[in-house]
C-alpha cells in the first residue's frame, strides 16, 4: 500500500511545514488505516491527501459557506469518502483505477492560526501544524468530537502518534 500527500502552498513556512506534515500523516495512514484495507494492496493503489495552507480570509469564506459558520477556524476537512473511525467505507466506483488511487479527501490549515495557537499553547509552530494536520486527517477518517467518548478516543490516538514522531507538547 502506498500513500501520497499533497500539499500546496508557496510560502517559506508551507515548505518548512511540508515535510513533518507528509511524515505524521503517512505515519497515521501506515499504522491506523492501511491494515484495515488491505484488499486494496492487491491492486497497487495509492491512498492520498490534499493539504493546502490558506489565509484567515480563505479559510473564513470555506467556513462560512460550507459549514455556514462565519469566522476563521484552525482546520477544516472535507471526506471524499464515508469512514467510521478510521475504517474506510468504499467500494470499486470510489477508486480511479486510471491514476490507481482512493482520494480521501481535502484538509485546510489556517497558516496564522498555526502561530497564534502554538503561542497560546506554550509549544512551538512546528508541534501545532502537525497537530492540526493530524487532526484534519482524522477527520477524514471518521473521527469526532461531537461527544466527550469520542473526542477523547481521538485525540488519545492523535497524541499517540504525536509522541511516537517526536511532536510533544
């Protein structure tokens, strides 16, 4: 099973961000998520992310329209699949066997909340960009917070992997 993550941005802090945030993720897909659909391994498909890192402006108009919230937030993900905590729910129209890929979907980070929140937080950019990219990941994959079970389970695996790369608070 292969993965791939795209992220886009131009700026000096997308390209110091890039590669933790490919490392976290790949890490979450590799040991949560790949076992778990391993027919996909006899046809060599490719299981990928999109990441882009926007401005408050952005991420406040995809906020306000999407989620009819008017105000800027962290991180927002966008499934292109049905998944249930971490179990990918898809069958063969889901796949494009032309490219010999299964999109999970998109993730946006709000590149000032980064700062504010690492700030706040007393940790470093580095440690909340990759926190918020793993959380936006999770979402992807089934994962909530809409009750306090929930919401504990995922950031317990969230932090989990965090620790294991070297990313703690």
């Amino acid at each position: 099973m292969k993965t791939r993550i795209d992220i886009e941005g131009t700026d000096e802090e997308t390209s110091l961000f890039s590669r933790p945030v490919t490392q976290v993720l790949e890490r979450i897909l590799q040991k949560h998520i790949l076992d778990k659909i391993d027919a996909l391994d006899n046809e060599n498909i490719t299981v990928s992310v999109f990441v882009e890192f926007t401005d408050d402006e952005y991420i406040s108009q995809i906020n306000k329209e999407q989620r009819h919230i008017d105000k800027v937030t962290d991180v927002l993900s966008f499934p292109a699949l049905n998944c249930d905590e971490g179990r990918i729910i898809y069958d063969k129209y889901d796949i494009d066997y032309e490219n010999k890929e299964l999109f999970l979907g998109d993730i946006l980070i709000a590149k000032s909340r980064i700062f504010l929140q690492a700030e706040s937080y007393g940790h470093s950019p580095l440690r909340e960009c990759v926190f918020l990219a793993s959380h936006g990941l999770l979402h992807l994959l089934g994962y909530d917070h809409e009750n306090e079970e929930s919401e504990k389970k995922m950031l317990r695996f969230q932090e989990d992997i965090l620790k294991e790369l070297n990313y703690e608070r």
